[in-house]
C-alpha cells in the first residue's frame, strides 16, 4: 500500500485553511502551523465572487454559507457629497446567470468558521512562528522559531504578505506601501437609513460604493444582513502600518471623510470599533516554487482591495493545489509545476488589474470599473472557464 503523501501548510488563515480541507478531502494527511495562539480571522466583511463562491459549494459548504452570507442584487456607486448615481450594475441575478453562482457577501469570521470544522484539531499546530523552508531530496523541511523542524513531502507557504517562506526561498524584497490606509468597521443595520439619497439607494440589500476626491467607501451587508460592513480607503502618504490591529475611533473616521455626504457620516458616526492598516501590494511573481516548497494567497499574490479578489485568489489557490497534487501524486515536481502553471498568469493579471483599478479610482470623476467577467468566469475546480448550460 502506498504512504499517504504528507502536506504541511504555513498559516492557517483562508487560503491555508482552503487548502487544507482539500487535500484532507482527497485523502492527504495535513499539518497547519499558525503563528497565532489559535486559528481566529480578524477584519470585518468579505466579498466572494462567483468563482471564488465555486470553490466554496463544490467543498459542500452552501448550507453553512446560506446562513449568514448576504446575496447583494446590485452594485451601486455613489457620488460621495450628494449620494446620487454614478453608476448601477447587476450582481446577484446576473452573476447567477452568466457564471451559474452568486455573489456573496460575509464576515471573514463566519467564512473561516465554515472552513476550519474541516480541519480536525489534531491537525492544527499553534504558536509556531515558521522562519522558512527548503528542500533536501525528496523531503521539504520548515524551520520554526526556537529550532524546531518538520519534515513533509510538500510544504505550503500560506503565510501571508510579509510571508517568512517566501522569503526563504526568493529572498528579502519589501512589499510596496500603496499611499492608502484603510478603516474597517461595522455598523447595526437598524441604524443604517433603508433609502439613501435622492435615488433611493438601499443599502441594507445593495453593494454600495461611495467614490470621491482621495478616497472611496465600500458598504454592504453581512451577518445575514444584520451588519452592515464598511471599507474605508484614503489617500495617506505619511503612514503604512500594515497590521489589521491598529484600532481607530468614530471621530478619526468622521474627521478624514469630513465634507462627505451627511448620511455616511451619521453611519460613520454609529460604527463598532474598528481598526485601520495601510494598504501593500507586490509586483507579480515569476516563480512560486522551490523544490517541494510553494506558495499560495498573499505570500504569492498580495494585491490591492479595489477587486474584491483577494481571498478568492486564495480561496481558487487552495482547491487548485489540492487537485494538481491529486493529479500528479506519483511526481510532486510535476504536481507543483502544474499548480504554478494554473496559477501564477491568472493571479498576475488580477493583481495588475486591481492596482488599476486604484490608480482609475483616484480620478475625480472615475471611469467605470474595469471589467470582471474574465475573473468570475474561471472554474477552479476543473482548471477551465465555466460554461452555462
């Protein structure tokens, strides 16, 4: 009978946590290391796009879904002082027709939740600060702090964008501060007004987006519409923190959208503690792989917010490296090369495009999004576009 393949997965966030029900899933045994005291996701809400949607219903987690994601039936952007119509365009109903799934949005945690019931406790090792990894033979070995190593057939370095295996294998390369920091915070939906604007904006229902001189705000519900979730961005030159953990006060939020519409400041105004961080991207990678080493989600991609892409990149990472090492788990070389070869391309142009994306949000009217449809129609678990019935 032949060994098990065994699999060890650095950071436990979504991608990892993907990546770990899928190869599980196939019949691989699974390690996570998670840096943290325990597997927990911090930040608010998270949009999760047809194709990133694909991956969570073909891991059987629609019921856990249906109950506390949000379907959005339009997005809608709004002039930032008046709240009149920029644009609309169709989500919900249009997602489900041209790409066969809807677009959701959710709280990270409830989303992580769902994903680690797949991942046995036994299975998820805490409080282990990986310093790198490398590869001797036919063993990939992960080092931690205070000596420890561990040895698998595959490690998966899913440990984010300062990412310590990345940095082991290609190198010290700083990420880019982006010239934005961002607020994420929550606000009860009873206090969000139902009809915004003189165009009657709803946003308990709607994907609502404020766009105006150095900055955007993004709402939408989540907590089965019990929240909704606010994702401020702004232009910031003087400060990069990183960390998802540095908290800000209603009043510093007010302060910086000062001269914005009354009505998103009154939101603003009844907002749950909530946090700031600055904005970092890298340029594209031309490799991914070392040996028996790879990378997945922002230790391979990190990009900019402005597609709502980044965990579903993760999210498609993870399904597409638990079925390229099912398909090749006689040759991990080949397995691994297949894996990149997926992914690397697809990932490079949405980091492009979102970093674009940035640039044409900066613009005072800005022109209409970039379009899409070439990233909500790719199938992950199949390595192809979707094709509608």
């Amino acid at each position: 009978m032949a060994r098990r393949l065994r699999i060890a997965i650095i950071g436990g966030g979504i991608g990892g946590l993907t990546a770990a029900a899928a190869l599980r899933a196939r019949g691989f045994e699974i390690d996570v290391y998670e840096r943290a005291n325990a597997l927990s996701e911090v930040g608010a809400g998270i949009q999760i796009g047809p194709n990133g949607v694909r991956v969570l219903y073909a891991m059987g987690l629609k019921p856990q879904l249906d109950t506390f994601a949000c379907s959005t039936p339009k997005f809608v952007s709004m002039t930032f002082d008046t709240a009149r119509y920029r644009l609309k365009e169709s989500l919900s109903e249009t997602s489900i027709v041209r790409y066969g799934m809807p677009y959701l949005t959710m709280h990270r945690a409830d989303l992580f939740g769902a994903l680690v019931q797949d991942v046995p406790a036994r299975n998820v090792h805490q409080e282990e600060s990986c310093t790198g990894a490398e590869t001797h033979g036919d063993v990939a070995v992960a080092r931690f702090e205070g000596g420890k190593e561990i040895e698998a057939d595959v490690i998966i370095g899913s440990d984010g964008v300062r990412s310590a295996v990345r940095e082991s294998l290609f190198g010290k390369d700083a990420p880019r501060y982006t010239g934005q920091t961002c607020f994420r915070a929550m606000v009860p939906m009873d206090v969000v007004p139902k009809s915004v604007g003189p165009d009657d904006v709803d946003m308990h229902v709607d994907n609502v987006g404020w766009i105006g001189p150095k900055g955007h705000v993004i709402c939408y519900p989540i907590r089965a519409g019990k929240m909704l979730n606010l994702f401020c961005g702004f232009v910031n030159d003087a400060w990069a923190e990183e960390s998802w953990t540095v908290p800000t006060s209603q009043d510093e939020m007010q302060q910086v959208f000062e001269g914005w519409s009354p009505i998103l400041l009154d939101i603003l105004k009844h907002s749950e503690a909530g946090f700031k961080w600055g904005l970092h991207d890298r340029d594209p990678m031309a490799q991914w792989t070392v040996g028996r080493v790879t990378l997945l989600g922002d230790a391979a991609h990190p990009m900019m917010p402005t597609l709502a892409q980044g965990g579903c990149m993760a999210i498609e990472d993870g399904w597409s490296i638990a079925r390229c090492i099912a398909e090749h788990s006689d040759d991990i070389p080949r397995a691994l090369a297949t894996y990149e070869e997926e992914r690397r391309p697809r990932t490079s142009r949405v980091q492009l495009q979102a970093r674009q994306q940035f640039l044409n949000n900066k613009m005072h009217p800005a022109p209409p999004p970039i379009s899409r449809e070439w990233i909500f129609s790719w199938d992950a678990t199949t390595g192809r576009d979707y094709q509608a019935a």
